[in-house]
C-alpha cells in the first residue's frame, strides 16, 4: 500500500506530528483545519471568519492533494459552543453548495487554540476514481 503525506504552504503547517493530510488508495484523510491562517496566526473570536479560514485550508490541503470540496464523501466537524451550530451550518451549506457529504457535528468542551471550530474531511481523488 503506498501512502503519500500532503503538504501545502497554501494552509497552516501541522501544529504537532502530524500531516495535514494522508492520500491512500485513492482517499484523502484531512488533518482537523482551524482557524489559523497559512502563516500560523489564530483569527480571533468570530465564528464566521473562523469557519471560512477553516474552508479555505480544507481547500487548499484537498487540491494540493489532487481533489475538491466535490469530492468530499464525508465530514467530521467540531464546535466549541453548539449555539454555534446554525452559522457553521450556513458557511458549511455556501461550501458545498448542492454536494451533500455524510456529516457529523458535535460539540466539543475545547478546541486546539481555543478555536471555535474545527473540521476534517475524507474525500476520493480524482486522479484515482472516474465518476
């Protein structure tokens, strides 16, 4: 089985030892994004701009890994707060758009950096699969 490490200076490097994601027969296994920006820096207390910082990392990892947000099959995320649920719901629902992976969501009592969410994704790639 051959197993290739993803790395992209387009999202946060890992913040411990780990990848930012794991290509293996044809699957993408993202690393939890947060709200850091490709150059390390945590953006503040906003659930909205935090969320978006997260998709565009989850983007950038799934390209430099050869797919996309379409080609997502599932998606675990993680909320600080769950009153938070409904406008992670709305940015998450602008991402996908009509593409609708398996999803779960749960509250957790702290995050890395104390970021109000975190998500990680499994996605097939295109190069691999024909659809």
């Amino acid at each position: 089985m051959k197993m290739e490490f993803i790395a992209t200076n387009k999202a946060p490097a890992a913040i411990g030892p780990y990848s930012q994601a794991v290509k293996v027969n044809g699957m993408i296994y993202t690393s939890g994004q947060i709200a850091l920006t490709p150059e390390g820096e945590m953006l503040g207390d906003d659930i909205v701009l935090q969320t978006k910082q997260v998709f565009a990392n989850l983007k950038a990892v799934l390209e430099e890994s050869g797919t996309s947000l379409d080609n997502v099959v599932k998606v675990m995320a993680f909320v600080a707060d769950i009153n938070d649920f409904a406008v992670v719901n709305e940015i998450y629902a602008e991402a996908f758009g009509t593409h609708k992976p398996a999803r779960s969501l749960v509250a957790a009592k702290t995050l890395p950096k104390n970021a109000l969410v975190e998500i990680e994704v499994i996605a097939v790639c295109c190069e691999d699969y024909s659809f």
